[in-house]
C-alpha cells in the first residue's frame, strides 16, 4: 500500500473556517458602506446580475442614475455592478427599458426569495404590498367591517 503523503492534504475544516471568516468581514463591509451612507439593507441576501447581450447601456443608462446607492456604474462600455452596495431593491429593473435584462434576486427576512427581470413584477409586488399595509391599517381601527360601516354612516 503506497503512502499517503501529508503534507500536500487539504484540511477542509480550515479552508470552511477561512470561507466563514471572509464571509463576515464582507458582512461588516457592506455594513459599515452602507451605514455611512445612511441606507439601510432590508433583505438577507440577493444577486444582481445584468445581461449584458441585451443591455443597450450607453444609449439608456436609466438603471446608473436610479440606482440609490451607485451599485451600477458605467465602465469601460457596460455597466459595472459592486455587489456590496447593492441593496436589492429593484429600482434598476423598474427603470430599465430592456425587460430580462437585469435580474435581482431576494431573500426576505421571514425566508421567502422573490425575483425580479421586468418592470411588471417590480410594481405588482409594490401594489401587493401598499394595499396589505392599507388593510393592517385599517383594521388596527376598525376591528371588523360592520364597525367601520356603521362610522361611515354617523
């Protein structure tokens, strides 16, 4: 049976430990980045990616200027993405006039991942929200229909 030479092994137990520290200073990063500029971070994970085929970049550039953080910058003809300022909230996808071209991907707190490649999806998910709020709202007043009915009425 050949030896097994030990000094060329890998111990995987180091490299996850390494993985997990890199993992939290990139955390801390985007934390202080972020926080500097006053811009809170509201999912627990995500991606932006841009096709870059379908991008008409220098002719539109909407999504660098409706970007809030400028994640997006143009670059040597494309548009350039820095992941630890992207703060996935679909305002590139909203002003982007090429549908599929650009994509985010989110995580919620409560576990639930939602994606986003055209403008439609970004606002019948913004619609879906403002009128959940607008029924919690009404219902911290109102306990059931009848009681706002018979208000309306007085």
């Amino acid at each position: 049976m050949p030896k097994k030479n030990t000094d060329s092994s890998v111990n995987i137990y180091d490299l996850l430990s390494e993985a997990s520290e890199e993992k939290e200073e990139k955390k801390s990063r985007r934390a202080e980045l972020l926080g500097s500029m006053g811009v809170e971070d509201r999912f627990e994970a995500g991606s932006i990616e841009i096709d870059m085929r379908s991008c008409i970049g220098i002719e539109c550039n909407l999504c660098v200027k409706a970007c809030p953080t400028n994640a997006l910058y143009w670059k040597a003809g494309e548009i350039g993405i820095e992941e630890d300022l992207c703060i996935h909230c679909t305002a590139c996808v909203l002003n982007c006039c090429v549908d599929d071209c650009i994509r985010v991907t989110r995580k919620r707190p409560d576990g639930k991942t939602e994606s986003f490649s055209k403008p439609k999806d970004v606002l019948k998910l913004n619609r879906s929200i403002i009128s959940k709020k607008k029924r919690e709202a009404v219902k911290s007043i109102f306990e059931n229909p009848e009681d706002y009915y018979l208000k309306q009425e007085k």
